[in-house]
C-alpha cells in the first residue's frame, strides 16, 4: 500500500525534477561527511561523484520528509535509480583500492555510510566464478553495474514449502540498474559468470555499521544443485 495519495506523489515528483540535473551542493561548513570522507572540496566545482551521489541522496530523502515509508512510493525508486545511474557512469566515482578484489569471495567496500543512518552506499568486486548467496532483503536496495557484466538469477518465493526456485536469469551489463523493497517479493542471487572481475554499486537503507547484518535475507533454495 503506498503511503501517500497520488496526488502528492506527483506533486512531489514534479517539485524534484530538479534531480535530473547536478543538485545545488550543501555549503561545505554544514555538510555531513562519514568518516573517511574529505570535506575539503568547499568549491561546489570540485565536488567528487560520490560527494555528488550523496548530495542527490539526501535532497531525495529531504523530499521525502513527509512520507511514511519513501522506499514504497515510485517517486523514491524511480529517482534512486536516476542516482545510481548517473552514479555509475563517472570514472572517477572509486578509487583503486576501492577497485580491489578477494580472491576468497566477492568484497565490499563501504564508499560512505548517511550519519542519520537512513543509507549506505558500497561497491562490490566480483573475480570470475564469484556469487552471493540466493538472498532476499531486509531493507530496500538499489545496485548499479558498473565495470564487467554480472548474472541475475530471479527466484519466486514459495510459502508453503519454505523455499525459493528459481524461474529466470538474466546478464546485467555495465551500465545496469536495479531497485527493489524488501521482502521476500524480490529474491535474486548475483554473480560473475564471465571471465573477467566486475564491479557493483549498491545502496542500501541502513546504517553502514549494519551492512553485514541487516541487508541480506538468505534463503533455502528448492534445487541447490541447480546453482553450481
């Protein structure tokens, strides 16, 4: 059920238009900044992608300030996407070392984490052969792709069995863009079939502290086999 009636929707929507281009910068002297993060770029000029990405962020949350669940109206997810979108296609958006993988399994490194805990956002490095578990969210979720191509397999929950099966996969390209609610409507399990690392950004409505708890719900899958 959405939580506002249509008409605010739209009137919010057409208010934030705005966010298809680069939003006006908070003065540097007021902006929160997550630890790690460099304030120095009190020239709204020199701004870095993920400053700017943090900047729509939070004029969409702003924007949102009256409703009671902004990741259920399609206002939040069809701009949340614009943002990852534009996001994703800056260069300059990691750093090397934020380009670095592990050889064990798929690594994540947290870009920034909202000071009022309303997001975090992550890259992930996938090498070859590499994937997540079969996992529906705790909280809504947005990925883009952004270096190398990723495979999506789609699973359908089944209630009374307790389980997920899978009933499609699909290639997510670089330049791909996701978002999803959470809950067990939306069950996927991301990997890197192809022969080459590739990287993700993703953003996730909690707190960076939580990424490793309260993002991922894993599921039973009905034909484990089928996934190998």
């Amino acid at each position: 059920m959405r939580c506002i009636t249509t008409m605010s929707d739209d009137l919010r929507a057409r208010a934030f238009e705005r966010l298809s281009e680069p939003p006006a910068p908070l003065p540097a002297s007021t902006r929160p900044y997550a630890a790690g993060q460099s304030a120095a770029a009190s020239n709204p000029r020199q701004r870095t992608p993920l400053e700017r990405l943090r900047d729509t962020l939070d004029a969409m949350f702003e924007a949102c300030a009256t409703f009671r669940e902004p990741s259920h109206s399609s206002f939040f997810a069809r701009n949340m996407r614009l943002a990852l979108a534009e996001a994703a296609a800056d260069p300059a958006l990691l750093t090397a070392a934020q380009r670095e993988g592990s050889p064990e399994s798929y690594r994540r490194h947290l870009l920034a984490a909202d000071p009022r805990e309303r997001y975090a956002i992550a890259a992930l490095v996938w090498q070859p052969g590499q994937a997540s578990p079969v996992h529906a969210h705790h909280t809504w979720c947005g990925y883009a792709v952004l270096d190398g191509t990723l495979s999506e397999t789609i699973f359908e929950w089944d209630g009374a069995r307790h389980c997920a099966s899978a009933t499609r996969m699909q290639a997510r390209p670089s330049g791909a863009v996701s978002f999803v609610r959470s809950g067990r409507g939306a069950i996927h399990r991301l990997g890197n079939r192809s022969e080459a690392p590739a990287i993700s950004l993703h953003i996730y409505g909690v707190a960076g502290t939580q990424l490793g708890t309260h993002v991922n719900d894993v599921v039973r899958v009905a034909d484990a086999a089928a996934l190998v």
